[in-house]
C-alpha cells in the first residue's frame, strides 16, 4: 500500500528494538518466494549492529516497525566486504550496507532507497570511502534499487551459503577502488 511519506517514522533502533526487528525479519521470511533471497539472523546479530559504530534505522508506521536497514562498519573485520574487490581495501575506512527489510504491505514506498540513502550519510559522517552490498541475483528489486543509489554491481560471490552479487559505491570522490599495485582479484 502506498503511505503519504509524512506517516513514516524514521528512527535508530537500539537494543530494545530486536524483538520487534527479528518479528519484522519472520513475517518477510514468511513471504518469500525462496529462502535464498533472505539470510534469517539472530538476535545477537541484531543486537551488535544496534551498537556504535554500526547503525540500525528503523521506520515505523502507526507505531509498528515496518522497515529496516543496517550499516555495519566491519573494520578488519571477515565481514568486511570491500576485500572481495581488492585486500587492501580492508586496511581502509569502509562500510557495508549489510541489510534491508521491508514488510511486504509496505514495499512500493521507496523505502528501501530512502533508507539506504541516509545509511549513506552515516556512513560518510564516519568517515568511510566506499559502502558495499551483496544481493541475491534472485532479487530484482533490490538489485535495481542499489542501482537506482548509485552502486555498480563489482562482481558475483559466494556469501552465506549462497550466490550473491558485490555492489559498492564510492562515497568519497578521490576514493581509489583499488590502490596502485593491489589485486582486484581474492
């Protein structure tokens, strides 16, 4: 259903808000055509991109969670997924936009672009370069709505268990995707 734009609350979610995320996560998985599209996380995980320096946006209508998005800086991290376009952007400043959630009655209202622009600003305000993605080549419509922010599609990865398509994006203009002398290949 389409919302007038002024009915969405948009908030950072803390701790106290898993339980209504990982309720938001079951009804999604619960809609879905194949499991692959969707990797089901726990609470701990939840729990951890709550936490600073990751951010958790949530965006509520009529007091329900309806949508969600997470920024998580990995650092060093395995997670980090900027080294599957070269290593040595793990030694960098990057950022991933790890996920987006939005609850099947409310798909249709940009959401998902919304909220990965202001994921984009956090990310900028912590100083990362480059914000990178993984899709399911399975999902259409995030994968045109990473396109629509301005992500290209870096190449196909085993994640999760599954196959998925590396978006990233540079958020910072002199950004090198790869430092000179560096591998694009892992």
């Amino acid at each position: 259903m389409i919302i007038d734009a002024k009915e969405f609350q948009y908030t950072v979610c803390t701790a106290k808000d898993v339980p209504d995320i990982l309720a938001l996560q079951d009804a999604v998985i619960g809609t879905l055509e194949a499991p692959e599209l969707l990797r089901k996380n726990t609470a701990e995980m939840f729990e951890n991109c709550t936490r600073t320096p990751n951010v958790t946006l949530g965006v509520r209508y009529r007091g329900k969670l309806v949508a969600l998005a997470i920024l998580f800086v990995p650092g060093d991290d395995e997670e980090n997924l900027a080294r599957y376009i070269c290593p040595a952007l793990a030694r960098s400043v990057t950022a991933n936009y790890k996920l987006c959630i939005v609850d099947r009655d409310f798909r249709g209202n940009s959401l998902q672009v919304i909220l990965g622009r202001k994921l984009e600003e956090y990310a900028a305000a912590a100083g990362a370069g480059l914000i990178c993605a993984t899709v399911s080549p399975d999902n259409e419509y995030s994968e045109r709505n990473m396109l629509r922010l301005g992500y290209r599609k870096v190449k196909s990865i085993q994640k999760y268990g599954f196959s998925r398509n590396l978006f990233c994006k540079s958020l910072q203009e002199d950004f090198p995707v790869c430092p000179e002398g560096e591998s694009n290949e892992t």
